[in-house]
C-alpha cells in the first residue's frame, strides 16, 4: 500500500460517524470508577494502618530488648583474690 492509497484509507476513517455510546455506559463507567476509587483508598489506609502497627511494634522490641547494649559477658571467670 503506497502513501497515496494509505491517506486515503484513513480519509474515509475519519469521514466515518462515530459509533453510538449505550445510553448507560456513562452510569456504569462511573459506578465502576467510585468503586476502585473506593478500594484504592482502603488499600491506602490499611498500608498506613500497617506501616504504623510495625514501627510500633518496633519501638516497644527495641525498648524491651535493648540490642544496642552488649551482653555481660559469661566466658570469663570473676577475678577473685586480688
């Protein structure tokens, strides 16, 4: 197919009526739009809900392990008779 023929190809596409929409295409796409929008949301604030339960979690480990404070140590005896 060489330009010509191509061009007009796509002049008779354009010339073309647009297909009719259902009349209630438009109540379903909002319908379905809201309810993503919906579900998008709860999955927001369950991850925030999520992230804050885990950082709480961490928090109250770290205060009741402490692991940045080292361990006694048990491989040496106590230095008696000095």
């Amino acid at each position: 197919m060489n330009r010509p023929e191509r061009e007009a190809a796509v002049r008779q596409m354009m010339e073309r009526t647009a297909p009719h929409v259902p009349a209630d295409l438009h109540a379903d796409v909002v319908r379905l739009g809201s309810r993503i929008l919906r579900r998008r949301t709860i999955a927001l604030r369950l991850m925030w809900l999520l992230l804050f339960a885990a950082t709480v979690a961490f928090v109250v480990w770290a205060a009741t392990a402490r692991p940045w404070v080292e361990p006694p140590s048990e491989t040496t005896p106590p230095v008696t008779d000095w």
